[in-house]
C-alpha cells in the first residue's frame, strides 16, 4: 500500500479539483515530504498515473491570463472515490503499516463518518493487542530475561511498540466520542491548506535545497 496514492488522492479530495503545483503545495506544509516517500516527482507521476487508471479525471486548462503556462486540473472520479476511502480505511485499520501510512490516515481522518472512524480504531486496538499477545506468546524467550541477551530487546522493541500505538489509538477513539474534530456529515469546513495569500513556508527551503543541487551538479561536471 502507498502512502503516496493517498496523499495525492486525498489532497485532490479536498479541493474537488486541483492541479499538481497546488496538491504539492499542499502536501509541503504538512511535511508529508520529510515524514514520507512524497517528493515532486512522485506528486506528479501519481497524478497521471492514476489518471491512466481511471482514478483521477484530468482537465487541461487555459493558459493563465499573466503569460503561466496552461495547468491540468484533478479531480477523482467514482472509482477514485472508492480508491480513496479503501486505502483510508485500510491505513487506520494495520497495525503493521509504515508509520507514513498511519500519518496519513491520521490526516485524512476526518473524511469518514465519526462512528466509522471509532469502529476502525477499534479494530486497530484489537490488532495491536492481539499482535502483542503473539509475540510474548510465540517469540519471548523460554529462559529467565537475564539469559536472553541483546536479542531479548527486539521483542521489549515490538511489545512497548504495540503497546504504546493501542495507548494512543484508545485516546483518539475517546477525543472522537467526545465529539472533538468535525467528521464527514457533521457539516462544513474549510479545505484550505494555506490561509488566503499565506506562503508556503517549505517553499523557499525547497527552492534552496534545488538549487544546491542543482549547483553541486555544476561543480562536479566542472571537476
């Protein structure tokens, strides 16, 4: 499972329709590329490659009014929708997932019912506590835990792991019943990223990581 498919898809969701440059503006203030694989090649490959797979619907729009070249537009189509809450879905409900995944869930909560979102979570806690059980079931060691060495740390590593994710997944599930966060069906809310003329402050970073690179480049050739 990606967690580019559902960044790029559930940042296309959000605004109904929208271009490359916005969807990576977009992912760029939630750090989603230096939490995840999501870099701007990879925005814009899933962009036509989900449009090839009937996922997204491109627009090709007019060149705008300044001279900026023509932009194509996104948005999801039915079975881009049905894409989009599976992948959701399936995110909050693995225990074993990437941490990127989960992060991205996490993010797109709030496009499912309140009472979905709770049973999911729930389903993760029962995941994580049964994932837990095996291991000190199955893998813990038959020697007292002073014999079992180094190696007797990676099964503290996956308990304390499972452990603490049910721990924070049983607090979410309480903020939710507690009504916290405005779910789908419960009514409006914005789907802007950046306020209203607000800059993207990963942009200049970025643009300054480029050209680094673009100037390392330079200088090896020179070399």
């Amino acid at each position: 499972m990606s967690a580019t498919r559902l960044l790029v898809l559930g940042a296309v969701r959000q605004h109904g329709r929208a271009h490359g440059y916005q969807i990576r503006g977009d992912l760029e203030y939630w750090g989603a590329h230096e939490w995840s694989n999501v870099k701007p090649g990879s925005i814009y490959h899933a962009l036509k490659q989900m449009a090839k797979e009937g996922l997204l619907l491109a627009h090709d729009t007019e060149p705008s009014p300044a001279g900026g070249p023509p932009r194509t537009e996104y948005e999801l189509t039915p079975e881009g929708e049905r894409e989009y809450l599976a992948l959701l879905r399936e995110a909050l409900v693995r225990h074993d997932q990437k941490p990127d995944l989960l992060t991205a869930g996490v993010g797109f909560l709030v496009d499912l019912p309140r009472e979905e979102a709770v049973s999911l979570l729930r389903r993760r806690v029962a995941a994580l506590e049964a994932w837990r059980d095996e291991v000190e079931r199955e893998w813990l060691p038959t020697a007292p835990p002073e014999e079992w060495g180094h190696i007797g740390e990676i099964m503290k590593l996956w308990t304390h792991r499972a452990e603490s994710g049910a721990e924070w997944t049983r607090g979410l599930i309480a903020r939710l019943e507690g009504g916290a966060y405005v779910m789908a069906g419960e009514g409006e809310r914005s789907v802007q990223v950046l306020p209203e003329g607000a800059e993207n402050p990963f942009a200049d970073r970025d643009r300054d990581r480029d050209r680094e690179r673009g100037g390392n480049r330079d200088r090896s050739r020179d070399a």
